[in-house]
C-alpha cells in the first residue's frame, strides 16, 4: 500500500466497521435528503444545506452515479435533484414520478403564478380561502364534492409535495421551490389549456373533471 493510498484511507470517514463511503455523516444525511426527494430547504434544515455546499462536488459526482444532477438555488437555499439532461445518451429514469390530477395541477399553477408575482418577497403566504376561490372556475358538479377535491389536494400540496409550509389556521407559505416543480414549457402548455377550460367551463358543468 502506497502512503498515498494509505493517507486517504485514513482520512474516510468510517461510521461503522466495513464502511467503504467517502462523505462525512452530515453529507451523507443531505445526499439522502435530496435523494427522498421533494428538496432540500436550507432554511429548515441548516446543518444539512451547510454539508450540502461544502461537499457540493463530491456529492454531485455520487449524484452522477446515479444519472441525477444537483440543482442548487442560493438565494431561496433549496436543492433538489432531476434526471440528468444531456442528448449523449438514453438516460434511465432513476427518480420515482409522482401523478397530478387535474385540480393538483391548478393549484400548483396558481400557487406558482402568486409566487412570482412576489418578487423581492421574504414569504410569500396564502389563505387557503383565496385559492379555493381561484380554482373555483374549474367547479364541476355539486360544491360539497368539489370542496372536498379541493381539501385534498391542499392536503397533498402540505405533506406529499411539500410546496406549501403551514403558516396558521387556514393559510400557508409558498414554499419557492414551486418554480421548478413543473418544466417551464409545460407551464405554458397548461397554462393555455386551463385558460381554455376555464373560459369554456360554468359551475355546475360536467366539463374538465380530470386531466
């Protein structure tokens, strides 16, 4: 054994016998973190986005492994991963993908159109009213049905996807990281067809009752 191998040997950080990883434990918490998915906040979990930044390359080279990319917004301090894109090769999807009904997918486009038209914004908060009113142009059938359709995907913007952070009885903050949640381009293509329904719909009508 050469005493350069010797010396990086020493220095991994073993955190039981036979352990062959090369991140410290504070790295390997944030690399899982990303991983699990949906994000990283920096502002909720600060110990984990400081090993983030200070083993951003050695990270990104695990990530690699996997075919995934970092993607690190500073100024927000959030990180997720996406499958790597590139036209080199037939990249495997190594991310599990998460269905969006119709109603998921209008509340996320209106949470993200109010985040954006907050720009400068430390927290950016909603009430849960002022949504419900929003999406109330897609209404189909009888509104205890739509209501409770409404609450669970609420529900699901909380807990399964996490771009909404309780902030109080009845209202939430939007979590910046609703961006990226959806491709830019798709944005535009649904922002279109929902206009669309919208327009076309009238509470009470049997139309757009799924995407």
């Amino acid at each position: 054994m050469t005493e350069e191998h010797a010396a990086s040997t020493d220095a991994r950080p073993n955190l039981w016998p036979g352990d062959l990883g090369s991140l410290h434990e504070q790295s390997r918490r944030a690399l899982l973190e990303i991983v699990k998915g949906p994000y990283l906040s920096g502002r909720r979990r600060p110990q984990l986005w400081a090993a983030l930044l200070a083993d951003e390359a050695a990270i990104r080279s695990q990530l690699h492994n996997l075919f995934l990319e970092l993607v690190i917004d500073p100024v927000d301090e959030f990180a997720f991963v996406r499958k790597v894109r590139t036209t080199e090769l037939d990249v495997p999807s190594p991310l599990r993908t998460e269905s969006l009904n119709f109603l998921d997918t209008a509340m996320l486009l209106v949470l993200r159109q109010l985040l954006l038209a907050a720009p400068g914004e430390q927290r950016v908060i909603v009430g849960q009213t002022e949504i419900y009113e929003r999406l109330d142009v897609y209404r189909t059938g009888d509104r205890s049905t739509f209501t409770r359709n409404l609450n669970g995907s609420w529900t699901r913007m909380l807990n399964k996807f996490r771009v909404l952070h309780s902030a109080g009885e009845g209202r939430a903050e939007i979590s910046p990281v609703v961006k990226f949640v959806l491709d830019h381009d798709l944005v535009l293509a649904l922002a279109d067809e929902y206009r669309r329904i919208a327009e076309k719909s009238e509470p009470g009508t049997e139309e757009a009752d799924g995407a």
